[in-house]
C-alpha cells in the first residue's frame, strides 16, 4: 500500500514539472521560432533597401538594422531616454501644438536607458533587446493566461497566432508594446489566478508604459461583482478590500499621465492637445469628444457610407463578444478585451496604427473563433504569416504602425 502511494505521488510530482516546463518551454520555443522569421523579414527588407539606398524613416549617417528596428515613434523614446520630456510643450507660428515628446509614457525609454550602458550606449540596441525580451515574456504570460481560462492547446496556437500574426514584429522593435503586453497580460493572469495582490503594481507600472489601462480597472470592477455575486461569504473581506484598492490605484495610474503633463508644462490640456496634433493630416484640428473619433474619421474620408460602416463595425464586435465561444474565455478575459476594445473606440483616431493597438486583446485569440478546430488554426496561422510581411512593408517601411 505504502509503495501504491510513493508511487501516486512520484507521478503527481512528475505530472507537475512536466506542467511547468512546459509552461515555459512551448511559448519560448514558439517565440523563439517567431523571431527566426520576423527578423528574417525585417532583415531583408533592411538588405534591399540598403543595397538599392531606398530611404527609409530611420535613415541616420551610420544607417544599421538596430537603428531600422527603431524607426518612427522610437525616436520619440529615444528623445526621452536621452533629454526627458520639454518643459514647454511646442507650438508652430499660430499657437497650435506640434507633436512632441508628451505623447509618449516613460517606462520604456527608461528601460532602455538603463540597459544602454550594457550595449554600447547605444538606445537603438539597447531598446530593441529590451522590447525583445519582453516580446518573450509576453508570449509565456499569454500561454499561461490562456491555460488557466481553457488548455494547453489552446495556449499554444493562440500563443502561435500571437507570435506569428500580422504585427507579431513589433515584438522585437523599440516600441513600448511588448513591454506593455508582458505588464497588462501579466496582471490579468494575476486576477483570472485572483493573487490580487500582484494586479496593481503590474497594472501601475503598465499605465506609465503605453495608455489603455483604465480597461484593467473594468476587469477589476466585473470581477469584484461577478465574485460578490457567486461566492457571497466565500468571497473574503480581505479579498474584496484588496480588489478594490487595486482597481482605484490602477484606474488613478490610468488617468495620472495629463495631470502630470499640465503640472509639468503649465498647459491644462498638454497631454489632450499633442495627442490631437497626430490628428490633424487625417481629420483637420478637431476638438475631442469621447466615442466620436471614428465616425470623424469617416465621415471625413468616406462621408455618410462612413458612417454606416463605423456602425456596422460596431454592430460587428458587439456579436463578437456576444459569442459563446469568446464568453467562455471567462469573465475576466472577456470584460478586459471588450473594455478595452471600448476605449480604443472611445478615444483613438483609427488609422494605420489600430492593428498595433488592438495587440492587447491578444487573449482572444484562444477562443474557438480562431483555436476551434486544428484546421481552423492552422488556416489562421497561414493567414498570419502570410500578412505579415505585408506589415512589415506597408507598416514599418512605408509608414509607421
């Protein structure tokens, strides 16, 4: 009997180190495999473009695939990392604001900045390794998220749609997105695992690196119903003291960013109106009005039929969260990606760069609609690989994502 149960016991042992390498070792391999390719096409196109002297926006006297892999909005951390932000927000002759430094959260470039010394002194390397690094991060937490609210399968394609899709380059490009996505997915992970006490310090740190925190502190909010609600006096005090307090800290980090911008610059709306300076060559200068940025988009562009497009899309996403298969990711996952699908419609000017913004309902792609079948995942895998390299042209070379 004693040898039955030494036995059961080895097993069980066994079946959990198997559990936890694996935790780390598939998403790692399949990160690993994703860099192999992004870089293969990010490394070409740098090739051509050299070789033929084609411009590109990171174009610099010492042009080399670091300082390509920090084109566009880099520069912008890189002007923090190295100068911090301007006291006084700049305007051209007729007082309206330019873009400049204000529009960007500070915890990357300060990341890098402290790696630099590591590397050269170099931010273009020193950015890339960090964005790099927490490209992998990223994918392991968003394995692991997805294990916890469904299987293993599951997080390993989603895991793969992720790392393999479209914008699966700017895991490795010194942007602040990788970075943001290890913080936010991290502290979701914490809250579907309910160690609340991990969620907001996550969660504060993520709301200083890129915007869209607040639909954190909605997740925290249905969560703190949803449990109430189910576990009644299982729910402990304790817990919901702590769920709160998390929610508040991260919902006052989330809204912390222009307050510290006017107290800096002495301009009340410092941090609304640089935002609204990346604005004007699509829509003209416009004041800001909560939920109506895409239909100002494209009524613009499109005029009426713009309009019933943006309402169609909308209709479309309320049926794509209405879903069965989408609901059954738990009301965790489900209430932050359509919170923060909310406030990308609330807030941002959609343009070339939603498909960078729309990164972080990455979560959603361990729903059936794409993991449901292998076909079906395997056909979204191809559909990914396939696209990206367009995104790497139409995005990184020609424009900024």
């Amino acid at each position: 009997m004693t040898d039955v149960a030494e036995a059961s016991r080895a097993s069980r042992l066994r079946s959990v180190l198997e559990a936890r390498h694996s935790a780390w070792s598939a998403p790692l391999l399949l990160w690993l495999a994703s860099r192999a390719f992004s870089t293969l096409l990010l490394g070409t196109l740098f090739a051509l473009a050299t070789a033929n002297g084609w411009p590109f926006a990171s174009y610099r006297r010492d042009p080399s695939f670091f300082s390509f892999s920090g084109s566009w909005d880099a520069s912008f951390y890189r002007t923090i990392a190295e100068h911090g932000y301007p006291a006084t927000i700049p305007v051209d002759e007729a007082g309206h604001v330019l873009p400049n430094a204000w529009a960007f959260l500070p915890v990357f470039p300060w990341v890098a900045r402290a790696v630099e010394p590591l590397v050269g002194g170099s931010f273009w390397v020193a950015g890339v390794l960090v964005a790099t690094a927490a490209g992998a991060g990223a994918c392991v937490v968003l394995y692991r998220l997805i294990r916890a609210v469904r299987d293993d399968r599951a997080a390993r394609w989603a895991t793969a749609l992720f790392a393999f899709g479209p914008t699966g380059f700017l895991l490795q490009v010194a942007y602040a997105e990788s970075l943001f996505l290890l913080l936010v997915l991290g502290a979701l992970l914490a809250l579907v695992r309910r160690r609340y006490w991990v969620v907001a310090p996550l969660g504060v740190v993520a709301a200083f690196t890129k915007p869209g925190v607040l639909a954190l502190a909605v997740a925290l909010a249905v969560h703190l119903v949803v449990r109430w609600v189910q576990d009644g006096p299982r729910f402990r005090w304790r817990d919901r003291v702590v769920v709160v307090v998390s929610g508040l800290l991260v919902a006052a980090a989330g809204l912390a960013w222009p307050v510290l911008a006017s107290g800096v610059t002495g301009r009340p709306d410092a941090y609304l109106d640089t935002e609204l300076s990346w604005w004007v060559g699509f829509v003209g200068r416009q004041h800001f009005v909560p939920l109506t940025p895409w239909f100002t988009m494209a009524g613009t562009w499109l005029g009426p039929a713009g309009i019933v497009l943006v309402v169609a899309v909308l209709a479309g996403a309320v049926w794509f969260w209405g879903r069965r298969s989408v609901r059954a990711l738990g009301v965790d996952v489900w209430s932050f990606t359509a919170a923060y699908a909310l406030y990308l419609v609330a807030v941002f000017l959609p343009q070339q760069s939603l498909p960078r913004l729309l990164m972080p309902t990455a979560p959603l792609l361990g729903s059936g609609v794409f993991v449901g079948s292998r076909r079906r995942a395997v056909t979204w895998l191809v559909v990914g690989m396939c696209l990206q390299p367009v995104a790497v042209v139409l995005l990184w070379f020609l424009g900024y994502p």
